[in-house]
C-alpha cells in the first residue's frame, strides 16, 4: 500500500524486477498467441452472486469475461460494517471507483496531504495541488444515502529526527501541528483525516512520546467533530508489538477507527499469499481479543485491511501488480486457480516470453472470506486501494 501500505510497496519496487507490463500482443502461450476473449462490460442485471462467480477455483476464462461487469445497482451494500477505501493521484480509475460505488464506502481517503516542519513551531501543508474540490463534492453526493465522508491520508514528509523529537518533545510543537491539520480540514470542507505517523515511528521512539502526539491530534479533531482514523502495523513475529494491546486501549478513547493493514505478509525472499486469513484474524485478535470489555464497540472500530493489488514473483525477484497487469498474465492460464487452504488465497503459475511467474491476486471467493471474517470478527474494512483491483469486485461491497 502506499502510505505505510505505500512503504511496503515502495519497498517491494527497489528489489530486482521483471520486464516490463505485457501487452496483449507479447502475450504467448507454448509459442502461440492467447486467443482475445470476448468480455462482458459495464453494468448488467445480475450480481456476481447471481452469476455464480464466487468459487473456490474460479477459471481464467471466467475472470477475463466476467471481471469488467457489475451488478447495475451500484447503490446496495452488501456489507454492513464500515468501509474505507483509500484514493491515489497515480491510480485515476481510484477516482471514478469512488463516485460508482459511492454509498459502499463510508470513508474516502484520498492521498494528498503532507505536513512540513519548517523550523520551530513552523509547518506547512504540502500537497494542496492535488486537492480536487469538485471530486469531493461528487464523492459525498454519490454517498449522500449512507452519510460518507472524506478523510484525507495526512502524513509528516521531509521530517529529519532532529524535527521528529522538536515535535515530540515540546507541546507548543504539538499544539501548532494539530491546529494546521484541523484548519486544513475546516478550510477544505473534509470531515477529518487519516492519520499516517505510527508507522514512520513506532521502534524509532519511546512509545509513550508517539501515543502522546496521537492523542493531542486526534483529540484536537475530534473535539471540533471531526473524524481521526489512525494507520496501524499488523503483529508479526519480527515486530510483534509495534501496535499493541495496550496501545489500542490506549487510543480507541480518542480515534475514530484504526485501519489495521493486514496485507503484504509475503516477501519476494518468502513468496507467497498477499495476507493469509489466519494471520489476519490473529492481527484483530492480537489488539483486541475476544476477552475485551466492550468487544463490540472496540471491535466496530477496526477496519480489516484488504489488498486490492497482487503480487508477481519471479525467479529473478517480484513486483506488486494491479488489475490490468494480472489480467495480462491470466492470458497464459489454461483451466483453474489454484486455492489455498491454508492461506484462503487464489495463485496461478504461467511461463510466458519473459520467464516464469507465480502469481497471487485476489479473487472473487478469497475477498469474500475475509468479509465473512470481518463479519465474524465485528469489524470493518480498508480497503488498499479503489481502482487497482476488479470492477466487479465492488459487487461484494
């Protein structure tokens, strides 16, 4: 993802990497070329439910016929928990996904904004440039039915340590920063924002100092009624408590929800599932068990993190992917997905002109289980991010 979902990808780029993007016309199978199939597209009267596309092993013609088609009633929402789903400037179709299937998101995050330290108690707003006044205004009448709202992703870029511990040591710091983010949001008519700090600091300070900033921002905000959603770390096992029970208990007083980003658990030196479904449901239970005094309103605050982007693997190293170059790579397959019980994940192996690929991507059956978890679980969902994955997707929405 790209805020911290965005250091992981940014990340995965730099390794070594596979040529560049097929094109239909490079596409080859056993020396031949992949017969173009002819695709369904836009919307239909029928949902993917109705069409009995939701399978374990979905085949790759059905994927490729089916995938730019969607149910007309782009209005109903299956999935009653909150959704947030997060926008990029470098992913345009993001932003028609966002007016489409407007009142299925609860949250829009566009990723515009920056803080800038410019010396003591200076700071500036970086990225107003991309703010699209029009879009938001068709985003919240889109979602007018539910109530949506538009919470920027806000982070603190170009910070040297020297600024980090100027704004963590000294409350005048503090206090200056969180009143630029609340201007910010009553100067552009947003509801509030999306917090992306814990991320850059967790292990780097004493925790106690980065709980304090949290809280003095989102408490800032939400006092002035707006919403403060704060990004967090999923447990794994190298870094098992850069978010943990006691900071969740800590902050869900003061945040307005915690997008937990249980996603890009493999590594191109461990490939494998995007965010196996055991390790996501143990990331919620690792913050908020099912012992947990008011476990349900706790819980209700937590939106699951689904990736809507792949991953591409290599003998030569890996890349993440989206929608059209999976598409592309599916050309090669003959037949079915395979799943994976253990993960609940869909992946395909091809060999194409450039070499072989193992892939994984979601699926239809596989979004679907991790809403069934959210369901159990009492939580909501991000989603990582609107208009890398399929069209018919937002169906399951």
């Amino acid at each position: 993802m790209k805020f911290f979902v965005g250091v992981v990808l940014v990340a995965l780029a730099t390794v070594q990497l596979t040529g560049a993007t097929l094109s239909p016309s490079d596409i080859k199978n056993k020396g031949k070329k992949v017969k173009e199939l002819k695709t369904k597209q836009g919307p239909q009267a029928t949902s993917v439910f109705e069409r009995g596309l939701v399978q374990q092993e979905p085949s790759a013609k059905d994927i490729l016929v089916e995938n730019p088609a969607y149910h007309e009633e782009t209005s109903l929402k299956n999935f009653n928990g909150k959704v947030l789903g997060y926008v990029t400037p470098w992913n345009n179709h993001g932003y028609d996904v966002a007016k489409i299937w407007g009142s299925k998101f609860n949250y829009v995050s566009p990723v515009w904004l920056q803080v800038l330290r410019k010396g003591p108690k200076q700071y500036e707003l970086g990225g107003a440039h991309d703010i699209d006044a029009g879009w938001v205004k068709d985003v919240k009448k889109a979602g007018q039915s539910i109530g949506n709202k538009v919470v920027p992703r806000i982070l603190f870029d170009k910070f040297t340590d020297k600024d980090f511990s100027q704004l963590l040591t000294y409350s005048e710091e503090r206090t200056v920063a969180a009143r630029l983010i609340v201007d910010t949001v009553r100067r552009y008519r947003f509801d509030g924002i999306v917090l992306e700090v814990w991320s850059q600091l967790a292990a780097r300070v004493d925790d106690e100092f980065l709980v304090g900033l949290v809280r003095e921002i989102c408490q800032t905000l939400t006092e002035g009624g707006f919403e403060c959603i704060l990004v967090i770390p999923p447990a794994r096992k190298e870094t098992y408590d850069l978010f943990s029970k006691r900071h969740f208990e800590t902050l869900v007083p003061v945040v307005s929800a915690f997008s937990l980003m249980t996603y890009d658990y493999s590594t191109v030196q461990r490939p494998g599932a995007n965010g196996p479904l055991y390790w996501v449901k143990n990331a919620v239970q690792h913050i908020c068990p099912d012992s947990a005094e008011n476990l349900k309103e706790k819980r209700a605050k937590i939106l699951l993190g689904l990736n809507l982007y792949g991953s591409d693997y290599t003998p030569n190293g890996g890349q993440p992917i989206i929608g059209h170059e999976y598409l592309a790579l599916l050309k090669h397959l003959k037949g079915h997905l395979t799943f994976d019980e253990h993960d609940v994940e869909n992946f395909f192996e091809v060999k194409t002109s450039n070499g072989r690929h193992m892939v994984f991507y979601p699926t239809l059956f596989s979004i679907n289980e991790r809403l069934k978890l959210a369901r159990e679980l009492g939580t909501g969902i991000s989603l990582w991010e609107l208009g890398q994955g399929l069209d018919y997707f937002y169906d399951l929405f």
